[in-house]
C-alpha cells in the first residue's frame, strides 16, 4: 500500500502544478490520460489494487478535473467516445482491469 501512497502523492503534485493554468475541459483530460495514468500503469499492472485506493485516485482525478466544484457532466456520459457525446476520460476502473488481463495474457 506504501507503492501506492507514493504514487498518489506524485499524481498530486502533477495535477496541482497544471492546475494553475487555465485548461478547457478537454486539455484536463488530455492532462489525466497522458501524465496521471502513466504514473500508474507499472504499478496498476503488478500489484493488487484495492477498492479504497481507486477510489482515492478516481476522487483526485475528478477533483481536478472540475476544480473541486462538483460535477457538470455525468462521470458515465465523460468516459463515452466523441461521437456519443463524452471526452473519453479514463475510467480507472476499466483502465485497472485492462491492465490486470493484459498481465495475465503475458
């Protein structure tokens, strides 16, 4: 659990440092799925992850992307494709998963 306290306090970091700048929704997204999931694809994909830690980094993801004032947006209708109406953002729950078979298909 201590790999992955390190890792949330790094995402942290990241997330507050482009938190400054005055992103679209579209630029956070892009932010979270290219600097955020990155810093968890190693860890995610050899060790168990447990409920509560997702749950931490889906609340933190979340958090920035609407800068701690609640959703505008269903979290279901943002992880949906362009042509359906949503940004694509990551669901870190499928992203676990998928990292987890990916794993075991190796």
């Amino acid at each position: 659990m201590l790999n992955y306290q390190e890792k949330k306090e790094k995402i942290s970091k990241i997330l507050s440092c482009w938190k400054l700048r005055r992103l679209t929704l579209l630029g956070k997204v892009t932010v979270i799925k290219s600097l955020a999931a990155s810093q968890l694809v190693y860890i995610m994909s050899s060790l168990p992850s447990s409920q509560s830690y997702l749950n931490e980094i889906h609340k933190l993801l979340y958090n920035f992307l609407w800068e701690g004032r609640g959703d505008k947006i269903k979290r279901s209708v943002l992880v949906n494709e362009y042509k359906d109406g949503g940004l694509k953002m990551l669901d870190i729950q499928a992203f676990n998963y998928a990292l987890k078979s990916k794993w075991v298909k190796k």
